[in-house]
C-alpha cells in the first residue's frame, strides 16, 4: 500500500485526501494548526459563526467543480444555488444582475452579446490578444463604457481580489467561459465548516490519519520531518502550504536559479473581509450584491439567510470583501468601513461591525493569484489548495479544478470536461 503524507489540511489537501484514501491509499494529513479547514472553516465569535476565509460560499454553486467532487465523495454537503445569481448596488439602489444591460448602448449591447457568444463557443482571446489585461481588452470588444468598467472591476476584486488592470484576457475571458458553463452562486448549508469536517470526516472513517499541532519543518529523502523531530515516510507528497514554502522544505539548494526565480515571481491576491451584524430578517437572501460606486469594498453577501444558526439570534450576518489597493492597511479598512455605511445607512443604530479580518503577505487569501502558475519540478510531489489553481477557476472552485489535475495525474479519473 503506498504511503502518501499531505502537508496542510485546508480545503485542496483533504479534497485530495479523501479521493486517496477511499482509493486505497495509506494517507497521513499533517496540520500545524489545531483544527482543520485552513481558511475554508468556521471560527465562533459573538454568537456567529464567521469563516477564517471564504465566504461561506460556492462561486458556481451546486454545478460547479467542487460540488461535483463533493458529489463524487457521497460528502454529506448541501450547496444552495442563489436566487437571483447576482445583483447590484449603485447611487444607493439595489438592482437585479439583468438590468445592468440597460446601462449599454444599443450597439455597446450587440458587441456584448456577440462576445458571450464567442466565449460559449470557445473562442477565447489567442496570441497577444490574450495578454491584454482585461479591461484593455473589454473596452476594444464593446468599447470604454463606464458601467462595465465598474461592474468587471467589482466582479474581478469579489472573485480573485485583482483590479480589472491585474487580470489578463485570457484569464477573464475563462472566468466568464467558466459562469456561462457552471451557472452563478450558492451558499453552503452551515458554512465553510461543513465541507472541511465532512472532509475530515470522509478521510478518518476510511483509515486515513489527521494529526493537528504537527509542522513540518522540511522534507528529505522521501521523509516528513515535523518540528517536535518526528519523521513520516511517504512515497506520494501532497502540499496544500503553497509552492514557495514546500520549496522551502526541500531547500532551495535543490532547485535550479531560473526556477526559483519564477517561484519568487509569483505574486498572491490580497484582500479584506469584513463581517457585519445586522440586526433583524435578511436583507438580500441567497444572492451576492456586487457594489459598483463604493471606495473600496468590491461586494457582499448573506450567508444566514440561508444558515440561520450562522447568526446570533435577532441578526442577520453579512460579509464583504475588497481587494486590497495599498500597503497602507489602516487606510484600507478605513475606506471599507466608510463605503459600509454607503451600503447599509442604518448601520450604526442598527448593526455593527464583528471583525475585520485581512489577509496578505505571509497569510494572504490566495498565495498565487488568478492566473498564475508554475508546475512542481519533483516526480511524486504535487501542490494544491489556493497555490495551484486551474485556469479560470475562481476561488474554491480553482481550487477544485487544481486537485482534478492531480487526481487526474494519479490516474483516479479523467476530468477534461472540466478544464477551461
């Protein structure tokens, strides 16, 4: 029985995990923290139940890639697809997704709706075309309309925390690709949590090992060496802690300059989250609202309103997040709160503000941003989680697609259906 041991158990190492051990692998998950899920879990604060990542939801809901591993899994997980699949906010309003077409000219709408059709059909930007960044090349496909301008830079800051100027042709034109094939949004029944422990669940019942409170400091000869000297032989290496920190394991001694110098290169999407308590019946429902005229906060959603249990009771939980524009953090969360009482004017007399939780540097939310990759040199070594995502794949759902490749180059499956 081959032997495999997975560095980290966020959502990519027990995804993989899973699909191992009920294959008949000897698996062994190793977590430095004291609990399971990475930033795809729940923490209890004030009576809710935040997440330490995501947003308690599924970009495509339940047709997309991780719902369909889930499913493959039998995972004890219910996916809820939004109602409507987005709206938007501007001048102080509320308006479904569809009513943004009124916001084109009639000859900006024809070009619009020829480029979703090209996109459905595959016929995605090649060449230098697909290096343009994203706006650049919008604007050229249905010319510099403000209204688009505004509603791609909310979509891509909420998606992958990247500004319209960060993101590439041809990784936009897959994330569209990837929303006409897979459908919208949906919230996950009880959180983030419930996927990371049905996980867990789903390795321990089949004989896999988790063991939290153990870091691996480096890795030798076929062997995992955690910080209290302990030693775990593995003939299989999953990494779920990011390329430039299993580099680091190894040691950059084994790698060659040219490589290392694409490692360092990679560069993460940072962003801030903020939750929000607000008091009485939801205000959106299971939907996200994309916010067009704010300084900074890109969109939010409400994850009680389908998970009441997920708020205090008398409260509704609302969650936001926006890319992050400035090393100036201060000034960061200043701006969100502002565009907070932009968004919910009865705020302060009725709500307030849980925590502020931001992610960059050392722990940002996605340590290699949409669109970048750089394969793993070693034979029996593969990385998943945030740091391996497939082309196209926005937030978890790249995370999804990741782990196919892997499964796929273990020979557990053919995934191609789903590549975009």
């Amino acid at each position: 029985m081959k032997k495999v041991v997975t560095i980290g158990a966020g959502l990519g190492g027990l995804l993989t995990s899973a699909f191992l051990v009920k294959n008949g692998y000897d698996v062994t998950v190793l977590e430095k923290s004291p609990f399971v899920g990475g930033r795809f879990t729940n923490i209890t604060y004030k009576g809710f139940q935040l997440s330490t990542g995501a947003l308690h939801m599924v970009p495509h809901g339940e047709n997309g890639p991780l719902a369909h591993l889930l499913k493959l899994l039998n995972a004890n997980v219910e996916i809820v697809n939004s109602t409507p699949k987005g709206k938007f906010f501007i001048d102080g309003k509320i308006y479904h997704y569809r009513e943004g077409w009124k916001c084109l000219s009639l000859k900006e709408k024809a070009k619009a709706m020829k480029l979703l059709a090209e996109i459905k059909a595959n016929k995605l930007p090649k060449g230098e075309e697909a290096h343009l960044n994203s706006w650049e090349w919008l604007s050229e496909k249905i010319g510099e309309n403000e209204f688009a301008y505004l509603f791609i830079k909310s979509f891509l800051g909420w998606a992958v925390s990247l500004a319209p100027e960060e993101v590439s042709a041809i990784e936009l034109a897959k994330e569209i690709k990837a929303t006409l094939k897979w459908g919208g949004p949906g919230l996950i029944k009880g959180g983030c949590k419930a996927v990371s422990e049905e996980l867990a669940k789903i390795v321990r019942e089949n004989g896999g090992k988790i063991i939290t409170r153990k870091k691996a400091v480096e890795v030798d000869d076929g062997r995992v060496i955690t910080a209290d000297g302990e030693e775990y032989l593995y003939d299989i290496l999953i990494s779920n802690i990011g390329i430039r920190e299993t580099v680091e394991l190894f040691g950059r001694d084994e790698f060659d300059r040219n490589y290392l110098k694409k490692v360092d290169s990679l560069k993460p999407a940072e962003g801030i989250k903020i939750n929000v308590a607000l008091k009485g019946e939801p205000r959106i429902g299971n939907t996200l609202v994309f916010a067009l005229d704010t300084k900074r906060i890109n969109g939010y959603n409400e994850p009680s309103s389908l998970s009441p249990q997920l708020a205090r009771e008398g409260y509704t939980l609302v969650m936001t997040h926006q890319a992050l524009k400035s090393r100036d953090i201060k000034k960061e969360q200043r701006l969100g709160i502002e565009d907070l009482h932009y968004l919910f004017p009865d705020l302060e007399k009725n709500g307030e503000v849980l925590m502020v939780q931001t992610y960059r540097d050392g722990n940002p939310v996605n340590r290699v941003a949409s669109g970048q990759r750089v394969e793993f040199p070693m034979e029996n070594v593969y990385i998943v989680g945030d740091a391996n995502k497939g082309e196209g794949g926005i937030e978890i759902e790249g995370i999804a697609l990741g782990v196919m490749k892997t499964l796929q180059s273990l020979e557990m499956g053919n995934f191609d259906e789903w590549y975009l």
